[in-house]
C-alpha cells in the first residue's frame, strides 16, 4: 500500500494511546432486576465470547478453503477462498466495540486486524508502489521473493516462512508499525494483490497461478503458499486465544467481572464511543475522504471496505442493545446498556436508538451504491460529489451518535471518559503536514 508523504494518524497508533481513564465514580447505577449492572456486563462478555467464536469458526472455514485452493490453485478455487475471506470479515468487524477499554483486546489486535500494511514488505508490488521509504527500510523487502532479510542492519534467515517467523519475527520488524505480516489483511493482500485501479472500478486482480507450482507467474510460487497458508493457521489460532479469552475463566472477562461495575460499564461505552468517533468516524473514513486516497481504504485490495464498515456501525449498536444474531441465526441477548440508560433518562435512550438506527441507514446508502458497482473507494473519489455526500453523510451520523453516547456517560453519573479522537476530525490541518 503507497502511502503518500503526510503524517499518519493509522488506528493501530491511535489505540495505543487511547486508553480510557475508567475510574470508578462516586455514584452508584440503577440497580434493579432487568438492569442490574452485574448482568449487563455479563451479557456484554456473552456476546463477546460469541463474536469471537463465530470470527474463529469463519476463519477455519477460510482456512479450510485456502487448503483447497493451495491443492488445486483455479480461479475457481480461489474464488472461493475470497468468499471464505469475505464470510470471515463479517463477525469479526463486529468485535471491533470490544477494542478500547480493553487492554487485552487492543494488545492483541494488531496481530489479527492491524493496517495500513506496506505490502511490499511480503510480496512482489507494482512499479506504482515505489522502491523505498524513509519511515521503513523493509518496504520493499520481498520476504517470499528473499531467503534473507536485513531487519535492524542484521541478517535475518526467512528461508522457512513459518507461523512462528511470521508472528516473531516479520510482524512488526523493526519497530515498525506498518510491516504488517499477518492478519485478514495479510491475507488479503496475498489473495487480492494490489488494486492499481485507483479510485476506478476494480479491486485486485492477483492471478491464481501464482499460486501454480506447474505453470507459476511472478516467481516463489512454493513460498507464496507456504506464506498464505502460514497466515490462515496463525490467524484460527489468534482467534482461539480470544475466544478463550471472554470464556468464564477468561482474563478479559474475569476483568471486568473483578472490578466494579461503574468501572465496567465505563469499558462498555468507551469502546462505542471511540469507534464510533475517532477510529470509525476519523481514521477510517474522514482521513480517506479529506485526501480522496484509496490507499486510506480499510480492506484496500478487496473493495470490501463499505462492508467492513457497516459490520462495525452493527456492532456499536449491538453492544448498545444487548443483542447479537450468531451466523448460525441463534440470538445472544440479555441486560443491556440500553436498559439501564432508559432507566436513569428514557427520553435518551430513545434518543440514541434513534441515531443508531440513523448510523446504519447511512451506511446501507454506502452498500447500496457499492452493491450497484460504485466500490467505496470510488465513492471517496475527487470529484465524486454523491459519493462523497453519501460518505460524508456516515460519518456525520457517527460523530452525533457520539455525542448522545457522551451524554448517556453522564446520565449514568460516570466519571468522564476519553473517547479515542482523530486528527481528521479535530484537527483537519494536520493531516496534510
């Protein structure tokens, strides 16, 4: 992914330094039988444990069908490896809540879901992509193409491009956040390749022979498919360790079941809030508008973007409500936030339903549009007036549906919390320093 010569602001730099302050308030929540806050955290862990398990059972399922292709590379199969892809993203995006307030999400997050990647760093790039960058030494290092590689002026032996010299060694090399080697995106990159149709129709057009040991193209054919198979594995297994994670004795749950419950409503609402404004709102969407960059894309070589981003509005108002429907179509539900703000100040309440139900409307505009053939990166094009409304419109919605989680932060009588924020939307100037 060509990054062009401005300061980055990515949502894996911004999470790291957006830690809410949960403190514990004076106050006490409304405490009765269907909103007791003991129970409302409890189906928030529910939920979360059911997320992660549906995002692990779509990635065996992708893993599953990279094992296929790798045995028989077609377009067919690869089709259907892209699909798997596409099914996996679903569940997954709808986790994305759990992120802020949740140190052992956000610490573990980059492993699974971290971007932008300089995807010269895996693989062969086009020409477009440029050979150097003064922020990353292993741009263009080609580790499929490359036995060995300097990281950090010392030689490094990639001659087995296992999950333990992916996870070990590559993610991350350097210091350096951008050198993303494993994850969806990862994945993607290596299923896609690059779109060099710029803000034009098309996403990544990578042959499946080069994945054909008999009639291979681009070279390292044997080492691309041991690299993409390397990833599946590593990303079913990252996901277990999460799902294991929110079970009972899991260390996410047992955290937020062993502090108060002010404080744990706290992490509930500071993963809406900070999805919603800064990472959703800002990086994800407002930065890639202001500069019409289809680089700023969230799944860049897919055009899957305006799905990825809709799965997460979802699971900003499903934490809200309590409710989540498995891909199995069985529900999860039980107390929610909801309950307890209607409790304390109806009139809110119904007023923040309202403006998630308002967030979704905008974004099913973007799907619309996309699902006609205007991909979001098309629809964040210069001179794309419609597009851009449409967009626009999103992340509007985002940023006032913040102000009433903000508010319900005080309906509750919390302490204040630090919402993550965004140079795209506080400070637009920066950005093209």
């Amino acid at each position: 992914m060509k990054r062009p010569n401005l300061i980055r602001y990515g949502s894996r730099i911004a999470a790291i330094g957006a830690t809410a302050m949960l403190t514990t308030a004076a106050f006490v929540l409304p405490s009765k039988a269907d909103t007791d806050p003991k129970a409302v955290i409890k189906t928030y862990s529910d939920i979360a444990l059911a997320k992660y398990e549906d995002s692990l059972t779509t990635a065996q399922a992708l893993d599953k069908a990279v094992d296929a292709f790798l045995a028989n590379p077609s377009a067919e199969t690869q089709t259907a490896a892209k699909d798997a892809w596409k099914a996996a993203r679903i569940p997954y995006q709808q986790t994305e809540a759990y992120r802020f307030g949740n140190a052992i999400v956000d610490d573990w997050e980059g492993k699974v879901n971290a971007w932008p990647l300089d995807e010269g760093l895996i693989d062969y790039v086009d020409k477009s992509y440029g050979t150097e960058s003064d922020e990353n030494a292993l741009y263009t290092a080609n580790v499929i193409a490359n036995k060995e590689i300097e990281i950090d002026g010392k030689k490094v032996d990639a001659s087995k491009l296992t999950p333990e010299f992916l996870s070990g060694t590559l993610q991350e090399a350097g210091g350096i956040e951008a050198n993303v080697a494993t994850g969806y995106h990862a994945i993607e990159f290596l299923l896609w390749g690059q779109d060099l149709h710029g803000t034009g129709p098309g996403a990544g057009e990578r042959p499946y022979t080069d994945y054909d040991l008999k009639n291979c193209t681009h070279g390292n054919c044997d080492r691309r498919a041991e690299y993409l198979k390397s990833a599946s594995d590593l990303l079913v297994s990252d996901l277990q360790d999460m799902v294991n994670n929110w079970k009972d004795d899991g260390a996410a749950r047992k955290n937020l079941e062993d502090g108060t419950t002010n404080a744990g409503i706290s992490t509930i609402l500071t993963g809406m809030g900070s999805l919603s404004y800064g990472e959703l709102a800002g990086e994800r969407m407002k930065l890639g508008l202001l500069l019409h960059d289809p680089e700023e894309e969230h799944d860049c070589f897919s055009d899957n973007t305006y799905m990825s981003h809709l799965e997460d509005a979802a699971g900003i108002r499903e934490t809200y409500l309590g409710s989540y429907k498995r891909v199995d179509g069985t529900e999860v539900s039980g107390p929610s936030v909801s309950d307890l703000v209607k409790a304390a100040d109806p009139a809110l309440d119904t007023e923040i339903r309202g403006k998630l139900d308002t967030t979704m409307a905008k974004m099913e505009a973007i799907k619309a549009r996309a699902d006609k053939g205007e991909a979001y990166d098309q629809q964040i094009a210069e001179g794309n007036t419609e597009g851009n409304a449409t967009v626009q419109a999103a992340i509007d919605a985002l940023v006032d549906q913040t102000k009433s989680i903000e508010r319900a932060v005080s309906a509750l009588k919390l302490d204040a919390i630090a919402f993550e924020g965004s140079d795209s939307l506080d400070a637009p100037d920066k950005v093209f320093q």
